[in-house]
C-alpha cells in the first residue's frame, strides 16, 4: 500500500460525480479508499476539528498524484485554483479530467498548456488506471473488471 494519496481536487458542488468517480476508483482500479483524499466525502476529508486549509495543504503536499475534476463549479472555487497553483509549484503528478458540460474550449489559466482528457474518453480514462496501478503498485488492476466499471461510469 502506498503511503501517499490520490488528491482529487474538485468543487464540492460536483460531489455526485465525484461519488460516483471515486466508486470507478475503488471497484475498477482497486485502489483502497484509505488511499484518496477528496474533501467531499466524510470518510475522506478533513478530520473532525483539524484546521481546513492546513489539512489541505499537507495532503497536497503528501499527494502521489492530483486529479482535477474540471467543471464550471471547479473555476468558481477558489480551493481548486489554489490546489492547480500547488500543483505547479510543487511538481506533483497531474492528471486533469474534463467533465460534461465542458469543452477544452472552456479549459482557462494555467490548464491551457496540459494535456488534458474529457471525462467521458475510454482511452483517457485507461491511462489514469495504468498511471494509478504504477503510483500505487497494484500489480494486478483486473481489466475486465476495470473496463465494466469504467463503461458503468
């Protein structure tokens, strides 16, 4: 098991989606729950008591890889454009995920010169599972199983 997490910024107005993403995750990819971070679900957050924006920040910190969900609620949440800045600055692994509803077209800042997929790609979201795999040393991600999943998605 992996001592760093996957963060998953994301706005927590898009938190369906991102249950449901995290579900792709845990299922398909067969990372353990305990390995992601995501501000939005209770078992995953900010601790009971724990100030916010440090708790925040050392996660990002501690991060084996950034997974920003960008939507429009994402542009209009000052937690994420400062979670795309530490990513910058810090260099951690980025892996950016355009949702429905957006186009690249629409992808602004500091995103504009990432390679970038839309949520709904196959093939994207495959590089993601080989990329979580690798990062998290899951010998064996059962394709078929993450294929079902991902398709399910």
């Amino acid at each position: 098991m992996a001592s760093k997490k996957l963060f998953i910024s994301h706005a927590s107005n898009d938190k369906p989606l991102i249950s449901e993403f995290i579900n792709l995750l845990d299922t398909g990819c067969r990372i353990n729950r305990d390995e992601i971070f995501c501000t939005s679900l209770p078992d995953m957050g900010v601790e009971p008591g724990k100030n916010f924006i440090q708790y925040i920040k050392n996660n990002i910190e501690d991060a084996s890889m950034i997974i920003l969900m960008i939507s429009p609620n994402f542009y209009n949440s000052i937690f994420c454009l400062g979670e795309i800045g530490a990513t910058w600055v810090l260099e951690i692994p980025l892996f950016p995920i355009i949702v429905p509803d957006m186009t690249f077209d629409d992808v602004k800042g500091l995103l504009t010169v990432t390679h970038m997929g839309m949520l709904y790609d196959q093939l994207y979201l495959d590089k993601l599972k080989d990329e979580i795999s690798k990062l998290h040393n899951i010998t064996d991600p059962k394709t078929p199983t993450w294929t079902a999943e991902r398709d399910l998605f």
